[in-house]
C-alpha cells in the first residue's frame, strides 16, 4: 500500500492552561479498509501523561517515539477519517516544527506503511509571514569580505582584473596554496569567474607572495597597486587566509557589481581575533554523508573558520566505525520499525543508517588540514549513549532497572555506568581508535546532560560510591571523567567537554578546555576556576534556535528567539573580566539537527548565523557593523 494511501493533518490546541494539546486527523485515501493497526509518529514535543490522550491509546513512547492504537474496534474505511487528540506534553508548542516529523502505521499483518504528513498548525490562527531577517542598506566600503579585516584602507577601483595570475618566480608552494584555494572556489561556486589563473592575461594583475617574520602565523597584508597586489603572510594559514580574502574580493565584485568592486590602491592588515573559530555538526540525529561534510568544510573555509567540531555519538545513533566493536555501527547506527533503535526526529517505514568507515574519517581529516581547519571528535561520555548500551549490553548494570531514570530528552537509563568494570575498558578501545584517526591535540567528550539520578537505582553504582566516598550522580560523572582524562593524557592529548564536566570538581582545569552552551554567565565561571573557555551561547550561537517569533519559523526555542541582529550584537567578551580575557580561546556556532529534516530547513537556520559566528571569531570588536555585513553575506556559499 503507497504512502500516498494516508496523510495525518495535525493541529495545535491552546487550552490557555497547561501545555495545551495536538489534535489529529488520519485520512485513508487508499482502496481498502484498515483495522488493528497501530500509528506511530515522531515529534519533540513528548507525552509524558497518557492518560491525557482522547480517542487513542499511547501503547509506547521512547525518547520522541509514539505509538498510539486507535479505539478497539475502529476500522479506517477508504475515505475515513480518525480523529484524535493527545494532550499531558511536557511542554507547549511554539513553532512548526514542534509537531509530528514523520509517521508511519503498523498494519494488523506486521508490515508499516509510510503516513504523508502536514505541518503542525495553530488552531483558530492565521501563520504569519516569515520575518525580515537582514535590513536592506547601503555598503560603507565596497568590498566583499568575509569576516571583515583587522584593518583596510582602499580605494575602490573603477575595473577590475580579469584575474590574479602568479608573478614570475614564484615559489612552488606559494604556487601549490594558489591552487588550494582555487579549487575550494570552484567546489563553492562551479559556475563562478576564477579568482586566480596560472597563465598570465594582459587584463589581469600580478599576484607576488612573500612570508614576512613579521607577522602572526595566521596573520596577513595585503597591498594594492595598479600593476600588482602582493600578500605578505606571517605562516601557511595566514597565507591562506590572504588568497582567500582576494578570492572573495573579486568575487564579490563580479556577482554584485553595482554593489562591490576590488581595491585599486591601499593596504588590509589582517589576523583573526580568537584562536578558537569554531563550527559543530551533529552528525548523530539526521545523517549527514561525506560529501556533505565535506562542503561544509569548504564553507568554513571560505569563512575562515578553523575548527570542525564532529559530534559523532548520541543517543539517536552511533556514526563513526569502531573495529573493535562493529555492534556500534552494526546495531546502533541503524533506526527502524523492527531494528533495535525506533525511529526518531523524522524516520518512517523505512528503516535509516549511516556511519562513518575509518577511510571516510581520514579523508576527512586531510581535506580539513588542507584547509587548515582543525577536526576535533566527540564522542559522548558518559550520558546520551542510548545507542551505545542498546548496541553493547554488557555495559548495563543488569541488577538494574531498565527505566530507572530519564534524560531530558526522554531516553531511559542512557549514560555509560561508571560501576561497571567494562565501561573502562570499552573506552580505552574507543580512544585508541579515536586518537589514531584524529591527530587533534584535543577529543571532545561531551560530558553534558546525565540525569540528576542516574545511576540512583544501580546496585554496582551504590557499592563505588559507598567504597569510593562519592555523592550522588555528578559525583561518580566526575569520578569516570577524571579516569577519561587520565587515558587521554596518556595518550598525548587533551580533554575537550560542555560545561557539566566541571560539576562535581574531578576533572582537573589544568589541560581541560569546555565550551559554555547553556547560558553566556556559565563561561566566566569556568575561567573564574580556571578551565579554557570556548563560548557557544545557545541564546546566540546554537543555529538550530528560531529566529522569529512567528509560528511558521522553524527551529527549537528552548534558549528563546535567535535572530541574526541578535547574533550579531553578542559579545563573548563582553563581561569577561580582564584578568580573564586570556581564558577565552573562542567562540563556536554549534548545528544541533533535530529539526534540520530538509536541505532547506539547513540552509534557512544555518545561514547567516554561522557567517555571523565567523566574524565574531576573526573580526575586532569595532571593526563590527551590522549593515555592512548584512549587505554582504548575501554572497556566502551554503550546503
């Protein structure tokens, strides 16, 4: 039976008192009548009280998994219509995308079936019309560059070169980061003008490269005359940072010409802000597959961003390959109706899976290093590892129930037991992996988000911390994450985390760097006692947030309403004291993908926040003006 046989219509009830209630419509639009089946949807917004639903029967939840069975004796004629309700949600709807991602029914034969699915709408109201995010002004400086420079002083000219061609006796690797950056312009625009040729034109301009002690190593000049520009750079990176800022210059000045032009004269002197200029992607909730990945890289590029944060475990799969453990990828990288993992956040009938082979990380990692774009790992410990357990249950205390607590997400019993003797020696393995394929200084190990009781209900957790002294749930997390510390240091490398690592005192700060997500305050206190402080804000810096206020903006609004001025006007350093300043190793744009079900739904949220992020990172702070950049990030490449 096609898919197109059913469609489920959803709206959202406001009942002015608590957190209101979906009201559903299944239609059967196919030839035969359907009884004893059973609907499943996928959506955020959880039942967390059964007994609230009407008309249907919640037979199981997990995590963003629901399973309803219509009333006993229902039968869906051709043409028929179920109507139910479902109220006792731990939150209300906001937005959208708060409502169903995908369903599917489970017919009275064992089989699914695929359900089409319309946006959640609101009951009784008219959407709005999306928001005006970027004002329509006028550019101060024709210039298209992304982030702005340390400094400029140009003038614009009334032509432009056709392109910037290598002077004669040029180095062979001033030659080879031409080439470098060329190709990341033909991968970004295909059909775009060439920045840099390597035959000379007579309608061209000479481009003369020289290193220059100096500058910093990620640092630039560059001056321009009529005959010749010359970039000057104080090490590989800045090099690269330089023909990159060229590359956008002409650019910019061939898409836009009305608008932007290259200089005829003058100076940029350039070198970022923040040594951190980070971009994360969840890779765990949707899939994204290599080539993907590897755009994004280019766009960070472009950007000149130079860490990719690879958030590659979580509870809703496992991605990387893991030779010790193939179960990881085998069980817990697949979701389905009849797989050990249910669907979640947009699977229907059809079983999904994905991961990441040890040669898809390398190629990875050498195309990022190419780019001088750092790629660091993350692999969750101790909590969101639903996948993990489900895959591997020897790591379960068995004496344990198996629903004893619940994440804030809804998963039961999902973080690794610092009690069982295994889960030592599962992650010993894992690093060894880990550090052999990501040459890193740091691995990321989340360390964010364990229930306040896990682990409360196990009888092996009771007997560690009765021997060890420890109190409560964060005190055995801090437990297993200063031994996690310990065998990264062995093995040469640092611990990167979220802020929880910090709760219960047993990791270190010395050679510990953690990134400040839940609010902005959250990061002084970290360096206040004495951890490295990367800022990622989700009230600015999570691109998954919306960005109006309006019903029809996608996107999660736990951290509140996130348009790009909004972006754009926070400071990392804003209330850093002084004596702190030095802490701050950066900022980071993290992409969470829950509601990224579409390219578009990517494309709509990630940008121009992550552009934004970019010149937070490299861009002074009185360097920064809104209009400017609004008027140009028009030009920035996405997925």
């Amino acid at each position: 039976m096609p898919s197109a046989s059913f469609r489920l219509s959803s709206l959202w009830r406001d009942e002015g008192t608590g957190n209101g209630r979906f009201v559903f419509e299944l239609l059967n639009l196919g030839p035969e009548t359907i009884a004893e089946f059973r609907l499943v949807y996928t959506a955020l917004t959880r039942v967390i009280e059964p007994e609230a639903s009407r008309n249907a029967r919640l037979v199981r939840r997990d995590a963003n998994y629901h399973e309803f069975a219509p009333p006993a004796g229902l039968a869906l004629a051709p043409g028929a219509t179920w109507r139910f309700e479902v109220g006792g949600l731990h939150r209300p709807a906001r937005h959208c995308t708060d409502g169903p991602k995908s369903a599917y029914l489970t017919l009275a034969d064992g089989s699914h079936v695929d359900i089409a699915i319309s946006g959640l709408a609101l009951e009784g109201r008219v959407s709005e019309p999306p928001p005006v995010l970027l004002p329509d002004v006028a550019l101060p400086l024709p210039f298209a560059l992304q982030p702005w420079p340390r400094a400029i002083e140009a003038e614009p000219g009334e032509t432009l070169p056709v392109t910037l061609h290598p002077a004669p006796g040029t180095a062979l690797e001033d030659l080879r980061a031409i080439h470098t950056v060329l190709a990341l312009f033909q991968r970004l625009f295909p059909a775009g003008h060439a920045p840099f040729s390597f035959a000379a034109d007579p309608q061209g301009r000479a481009l003369r490269l020289a290193s220059d002690d100096r500058l910093a190593p990620d640092g630039y000049e560059i001056a321009f005359a009529a005959d010749a520009v010359t970039l000057a750079y104080g090490g590989p990176a800045g090099r690269h940072y330089g023909l990159v800022s060229l590359a956008q210059l002409l650019h910019g000045a061939r898409e836009a010409s009305a608008t932007f032009t290259f200089p005829e004269s003058g100076t940029i002197e350039d070198a970022p802000r923040h040594g951190w200029r980070g971009c994360h992607l969840d890779v765990s909730r949707q899939f994204y597959p290599v080539a993907d990945v590897l755009r994004l890289l280019d766009i960070m590029a472009w950007l000149k961003l130079n860490v990719f944060h690879w958030h590659l475990t979580d509870d809703e799969a496992w991605r990387l390959e893991i030779k010790a453990y193939p179960e990881l990828t085998t069980i817990g990288a697949t979701r389905g109706p009849d797989t050990p993992l249910r669907p979640q956040l947009g699977n229907g009938a059809t079983a999904v899976s994905g991961f990441y082979s040890q040669e898809d990380v390398r190629a990875v990692v050498a195309h990022a290093a190419a780019l001088h774009v750092d790629v660091v790992p993350e692999i969750e410990i101790p909590g969101h590892n639903a996948a993990t357990l489900i895959a591997l249950p020897d790591l379960t205390d068995g004496q344990e129930a198996p629903d004893s607590y619940h994440s804030v997400q809804g998963f039961a019993n999902n973080a690794l037991n610092p009690a069982v003797p295994l889960t030592y020696e599962f992650l010993e393995k894992v690093l060894d992996e880990v550090v052999a394929l990501f040459p890193s200084p740091y691995v990321h190990v989340g360390g964010d988000e364990v229930a306040h009781d896990a682990w409360m209900a196990s009888p092996l957790a009771k007997k560690l911390m009765a021997e060890e002294g420890l109190s409560g749930t964060f005190g055995l997390q801090s437990h297993l994450l200063g031994k996690v510390k310990a065998m990264l240091t062995r093995r040469g490398r640092k611990l990167a985390g979220w802020n929880e690592v910090a709760h219960g005192g047993g990791v270190p700060p010395e050679g510990t760097l953690l990134m400040a997500w839940e609010k902005p305050e959250v990061g002084i206190e970290l360096a206040k006692a004495g951890y490295e402080v990367v800022m990622t804000p989700g009230q600015a810096y999570y691109l998954d947030m919306v960005q109006g206020e309006e019903w029809q903006e996608p996107g999660a609004s736990w951290a509140g309403t996130v348009p790009p001025a909004h972006s754009y006007a926070y400071e990392a350093a804003g209330d850093f004291p002084e004596e702190l300043l030095s802490r701050l190793k950066g900022v980071q744009a993290c992409i969470w993908t829950e509601h990224f079900l579409s390219r578009a739904y990517f494309n709509r949220l990630v940008f121009p926040r992550l552009a934004i992020v970019a010149e937070a990172a490299w861009t002074p702070r009185e360097n920064k003006d809104w209009h400017r950049f609004a008027a140009i990030v028009p030009l920035c490449p996405k997925l």
